[in-house]
C-alpha cells in the first residue's frame, strides 16, 4: 500500500521543509490505516498539481506517537469543556 494525499497549493513555505501540518495530517493518516487495516502504508506521498510528488519519511512508531498525542489533547480538551 501507497498512501497519496494530492495538494491544490504550496507544499512548502518557500524553499523550506515541508509544511508541518501536511506532515502531522499524514502520520494520522498512516494511523488511521493501520488502525483499519492492520498495515502501515510502504510509502506516503504528497501529491501537488503540479509538479513532482513528494516522498515524505514514514517511521511506524512516530505515527503512533503522535496519533497518541492528539487523543490525549482531545480528551484533556473535552475534559475541561465539561
């Protein structure tokens, strides 16, 4: 499996790294897939207009990190709008 995510504007802000919010949206992604499938994607990508794709790295272990990171802030968040 190939994880693709086609991008309408910049993947960059500039000549800089790639947006870190294309990189967060894709870890979560992968979670999500492994969470539904049970395999992790071989390879993700940032797919713009034009132009040419983007490989992004993808270490399992940083997505679930990270995925673990976003449940624990929603359910602090929901915690203290109660």
């Amino acid at each position: 499996w190939e994880l693709v995510d086609y991008k309408t504007g910049l993947l960059t802000d500039g000549d800089g790294p790639v947006k870190p919010e294309y990189v967060a949206q894709m870890k979560l992604y992968a979670h999500m897939m492994h969470e539904t499938l049970g395999v992790f994607p071989a390879k993700i990508y940032l797919e713009p207009l034009v132009g040419e794709p983007l490989e992004l790295p993808l270490l399992p272990e940083e997505c679930e990190a990270f995925a673990g990171n976003v449940v624990a802030v929603l359910t602090e968040t929901n915690l203290l709008l109660r």
